[in-house]
C-alpha cells in the first residue's frame, strides 16, 4: 500500500482537571494537558494488485479534511478557562478501478460548496438608516470545487537501471546504484 500525504498536522491540546480538597476546605486545581494532532488536507492511499494478464486493480481511498472552525471545550470542570478544539470536516471516498497498465484512470466525485458574505463600506455614511447601502459594498461568493484525481499505473517488467529506469539513475548516489544493481 502507498500513502500519499500533503497535510498541515494541527496541533490542539485538551485538558484534564483535577479538583482536590484539603482538610482545612483549601481547595487545589491541577490542570493537565494532552497535546493532539490532526492531519488537515488531502491523504490519499492505494493499494495495487497486478493479475496474470497485466490488469492491474487498484483500491483507492482519498481523503480530505478541513478545519471549519474551532469550538469552546464544554468540560465544566474548566471553568473559565478557554479551551479551543478544531471542528474538522472531512470527506472521503473508497473505490475499486481496473486499469490495463499505462492507461488512465479518473476519480471524481469529492465536492464541496462554500459560501461567503462580506461587508464593506465607507466608515460612518455606510451605516446611516435608509442611505448607508449607497455608501457599502456587498459580496456574496458561492463557489463549488471538486477534487478529480488521475492515476496511470505502469507494470514495470524487468525494473533494472540499465532498462527502463535509466533515467533515474542519476538520482542515486553511488551506494544506492551498487545495491540496486546487484538484485
């Protein structure tokens, strides 16, 4: 299986409390913290089997997360302290394509709409009763994107240097080329 991952690792922490009471009523709270992550962005992973006949099945599963926002943590044993916790959207999508080798195959079908509304105008007159929409600006943006991915799996027969991957060597330092070699 390959993973392919391009992502920010978003870091938030929750914390725990603990709330203790002294014989004499001196009431402590210990605060600890547990740091998290959360990949945001696209992580794509494929799984390829190659049949006798040189078709190849692919098991594909991207996946695309987002922050939306961020949320109070409701742990009232926090109190006043303000805590913040990533609401994430995520989408994803697992399908099954047969591909003959270097042929292309096309995933669609990961959508999203968004919406967007500003306001802008001239400072004071734009917020005047009856004439401030003649002193504002208004804009309203729906857009619709689509993520469309294209995989062209090649069986690679003998897979030597000195063969088809020729043109790689060159990335190959001179221990990597000795040791490719002699497989």
């Amino acid at each position: 299986t390959a993973l392919l991952k391009v992502v920010d690792n978003r870091v938030y922490f929750t914390i725990d409390v603990e709330t203790d009471i002294a014989d004499n009523g001196l009431v402590t709270r210990t605060f600890e913290s547990q740091v998290h992550t959360v990949p945001v962005g696209l992580v794509m992973s494929v799984t390829p089997q190659i049949s006798p006949e040189e078709e190849i099945t692919l098991n594909v599963r991207p996946t695309i997360s987002r922050i939306l926002r961020f949320v109070r943590d409701p742990n009232p044993a926090l109190g006043d302290v303000e805590n913040l916790i990533p609401e994430i959207s995520v989408r994803e999508i697992e399908t099954i394509l047969r591909v003959r080798s270097g042929d292309v195959a096309v995933i669609g079908g990961l959508m999203q709409d968004s919406r967007s509304k500003s306001t802008d105008g001239l400072p004071h007159l734009s917020k005047l009763p009856v004439i401030g929409d003649f002193f504002s600006y208004r804009d309203d943006k729906v857009s619709k994107s689509e993520l469309v991915i294209f995989l062209k799996p090649i069986v690679a027969k003998l897979p030597t240097l000195e063969g088809k991957f020729a043109s790689y060597k060159r990335f190959l330092n001179n221990s990597s080329k000795e040791n490719v070699g002699a497989n």
